[in-house]
C-alpha cells in the first residue's frame, strides 16, 4: 500500500463547495480505479489535507477518470483552491488505526 497526502488552502466560503467535489472524485476513484479510499481533514493551520490509499504507486498511475462530471467537479475544486501545495507520497510503516464503516455525508 501507498498514500499520498494532499494539501489546499481553500478560499473563505468555499469549503462546502469543495469537500462535495472532493468527495464526488474520492468516490468515483475508489469505485472505478480501484482507490483504496481516502480522507479529507481541515488542519487547525487552516489548511485542508487530503490522505488517499492506493494498493501500489503503479495503480494511482494507472487511474484515469474523464468524463463531464468528473471534470466539473475538479473544476469546482480548482476554484475553490487558493493555494496547492506539493503533495507528498508517504510509505505505511506502522498501522493502528481502527477501520469503521460510517455513512458518506
């Protein structure tokens, strides 16, 4: 397994907008390119974090989504977007967290 971590600063107002976009990518990339899923954190910086789980760096690279509603929402979230920071890829060492399935919002 591999993660990536991803980082935003998101105009003021526009966060809702972006979690629902968010969440309509995670979605999407979990159901059709095999994603092992992924979170959406605000940080008490004020910054936004996004951590997903792909089985192997090959299958991220592999995962293509396009078509209209997926290009909206990325669109939507560029948007709402005031900064991008580099992504960082992170490798699991250590795992304790506790899996628990919960309803989507």
């Amino acid at each position: 397994m591999i993660v990536y971590l991803y980082r935003w600063k998101l105009k003021a107002g526009k966060e809702q907008e972006f979690e629902k976009a968010w969440s309509y990518v995670t979605n999407e990339l979990r159901e059709k390119c095999k994603s092992l899923g992924s979170r959406l954190h605000r940080g008490s910086d004020g910054l936004f974090y996004g951590y997903g789980q792909w089985p192997s760096a090959e299958a991220r690279s592999k995962a293509t989504l396009s078509h209209p509603e997926i290009e909206k929402a990325r669109e939507i979230m560029k948007e709402a977007t005031l900064e991008t920071l580099p992504e960082i890829t992170l490798e699991p060492i250590s795992d304790y967290i506790i899996q628990r399935r919960k309803k989507n919002r």
